[in-house]
C-alpha cells in the first residue's frame, strides 16, 4: 500500500531562507518553461514536449551555478513534468468537450511545493540516525533540517516532498509498502451520503462531522477574497491581503482533512461494506440544481451553498472525503462501492416511488406515494446502500 505522512519541518533561520529561495527558483523555472511552451506555440505552431525542457535543464544549470544550479536536477524535472501534467490535464479536458482554463503562470504565493521524486537523490529522509532524538530530512542546498516526526513512518519512503504553508513549512513523506491494518469483521454494512450540512450521513441515521467550522471559515475566505481584489498591485497592503487569503486556505485545507479523517475513520470502524455516491459530473448537477427553498442557506454569510467559493469548497471536501476512505478501507480490508447519484435523493426508500416533490427541504424527504417521512439524507444514504448491494450482488453472481 502507498501512503503518505506529513510533518512539520523546524528549519533554521538560514535553513528557512534557503527553502524560500528553493521554493521561488523552482517557481520561476516553471513559469520560464511555461512562457517557452507558449511562446514556440504561438510563434512557430510547435508544441514542445517535457523530454526537450528537461534536455534544456543543463544549459540552464551550468549558467546559473549561483541560482538554479543550486537545487536538485531531479527536483527541478519534477517540476517539468507538474507543467507538463497541467498541459496534459488541460488538453484532456479540451478533447472531452470542455473549456478549461489554459495551464497559468504561478504568482507569488501559489507555487507552495517542490518534490524529490526519489529518496537519495537531492534529498534524504532520515539524514542523520545517529542523532539520538531528532529526525532530519536533508535538502540539497537547504542542509540537514530538523523535522517534528510526531508518528512512526511506515514502509519505504519514494519521494519527499516540501510544502508551504503560510510561515510553516512541511516535508510529505510518500511511502511504497505500508502494511495493511485489517480490522475485525463487524457484519455491517452501510450507504453513505454526502451532504452540505453534515460532510456524510449513514442508511442508519448516524451524521457525521458536521461542516458548520468549514462554512465558517468559507465565508471569512470570501470576505479576504474581496478585500484583496481592492488593493493596489504591488503595495504593502496587497501582500498582507495575499498572506491572509493563504493563510485561510491553509485552515480551510486543514479542516477539511480533519474533518475527512473522522469520518472515514468511524466507517471503516463500523462496516465491512460502504457503500457511496460517485463523484462525478452528474452528482455535482445534482447537488448544483436550483431549489426555491433556499437550500443550504445555513452558511453565516446568507450566500447559498451551492455558489461560487462555498461550492468548491464542499466539492473538494467531498473529494478528500472520499480519497481518504478509501485509502482507509484498503488498509483495514473494508469494501468500497461507489454507485451512480441519479435520483438517490428523491426517491423513497420504503416503496420506491420517485418524484422530485418527495425533497420537501434540504432537511425532510416526504413521499407522495406512500408518505413515508425520513431526513433527507438518510433516505438517500439507503437508497444508495440499496443500490450498491445490488451491484455487489450482480457481480457476484457474474
Ligand atoms: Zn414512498
């Protein structure tokens, strides 16, 4: 099993210097190598491709002994293949008949990670073992930094990686070979919805970690978002502005995991089989449809749920959610089931009927066949524990 561990790093001041100069040097490499793709494009037609900008890396090295020749080669090739990843990405979602946004230069503030795509090579976890209590990771042209391991590392590490996050900075150990914990049977099983008001709710009624804190942090994000659209480029006040909004995404970020860990951690402790919705264009329509009564207008700010920030907040949150479930079900040898969202949150789960006048509020599923009364979400969460069974039972008999 692969899986990461993060921890925060303890730099000195020199040290700190050095990763922020690390940082920015691979920031512009990518942005040069970004303006060069687009330049041979728009001058000549000529697409260039990763193995040629990597091809280029050596000249630039040996130019700038004093500046990008200070780093990692294969840090920087890293960072060749994240643009060529975010062409690629771009290109994919132009052929599924999309229109993406083209890949962007990255300004100060948005390019917070350098990756070592191998351990040995330009970096080291666990430099020094000899010291009796502290970790280490070296960096090369950073030095030996001391890292807070607060957790064991499991397994054998691939690649290192380096993040910013406001004035903190965190290593991200990706390891190959972590042992599975599989957990004892319990004989449950269970559907799962994933909500706006509770980040997941069970066929049994149990809501878990309730997303209040995010909608919270979302609203304050939004209100440093447009006091940074108002201040002047380049001044003083814009870089406080700048700090703020990454600081607010970084709690964001944070909360979110939190919040993903709780709850994937209480499934995969409860039930042998979960079952949840795919998450994919159509769930997010779903969720995205226009509802008169004001669904979601619990957020602090009065904006609904379903716009603009507070949305792709939610769906990014689902997305961790759902990462990390099934990370953790792997390691404990629980079975994940994903099933297609249609029609999951109005339909009735006792006779099936299905309508969309059945949602009374984002709170109350009401049955016009039957009438049938539930919380809206955990009718959905049956419905979807229905439909994952089936499919577990067609495959089964196939
Ligand atoms: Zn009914």
């Amino acid at each position: 099993m692969r899986r990461s561990f993060t921890f925060l790093l303890r730099p000195t001041s020199k040290q700190a210097a050095a990763l922020a100069q690390c940082l920015e040097d691979h920031r512009q490499l990518y942005n040069a190598a970004l303006e060069h793709r687009r330049t041979a494009y728009r001058k000549a037609g000529v697409a260039v491709r990763y193995g040629e900008q990597s091809a280029e890396l050596k000249h630039i090295r040996a130019d700038d002994p004093g500046g990008q020749g200070r780093w990692s080669f294969s840090s920087q090739q890293a960072t060749l293949r994240r643009l060529d990843k975010a062409y690629r990405a771009f290109f994919d979602r132009v052929q599924a008949g999309r229109t993406p946004g083209f890949p962007r230069f990255k300004g100060r503030g948005w390019f917070d990670t350098v990756e070592w795509p191998k351990d040995g090579d330009g970096c080291r976890w666990d430099s020094r073992p000899e010291h009796p209590t502290a970790a280490f990771v070296r960096l090369q042209g950073v030095g030996h930094v001391r890292v807070h391991q607060h957790r064991r590392v499991l397994g054998i590490v691939k690649t290192i990686s380096v993040k910013r996050e406001g004035a903190r900075w965190f290593v991200v150990l990706s390891c190959d070979g972590v042992p599975a914990r599989t957990l004892p049977a319990t004989g449950a099983v269970a559907g799962v919805d994933m909500g706006v008001a509770w980040l997941a709710t069970t066929s049994d009624g149990d809501h878990l970690d309730n997303q209040r804190h995010l909608a919270a942090s979302a609203s304050r994000l939004a209100a440093a978002q447009r006091k940074l659209a108002g201040k002047k480029r380049g001044s003083n006040r814009r870089g406080k502005a700048v700090a703020r909004v990454a600081a607010l995404h970084a709690k964001v970020r944070r909360q979110r995991l939190d919040s993903a860990h709780k709850a994937a951690l209480a499934l995969v402790r409860g039930y042998d089989v979960i079952v949840h919705e795919a998450l994919n264009v159509a769930g997010m329509t779903r969720r995205a449809a226009p509802k008169p009564d004001g669904e979601g207008g619990y957020l602090a700010n009065g904006q609904s749920a379903k716009s603009g920030l507070s949305k792709s907040i939610l769906d990014a949150g689902w997305s961790a959610f759902l990462t990390i479930l099934s990370h953790k079900a792997e390691s404990a040898g629980r079975q994940l089931i994903a099933v297609n969202p249609a029609n999951t949150s109005r339909t009735c789960s006792r006779c099936g009927h299905c309508g969309k006048d059945n949602r009374v509020t984002q709170a109350v599923f009401r049955c016009t066949g039957c009438g049938h009364e539930a919380h809206a979400d955990v009718n959905a969460a049956i419905n979807i524990l229905r439909a994952g069974l089936a499919l577990r039972e067609a495959a089964q008999a196939a």
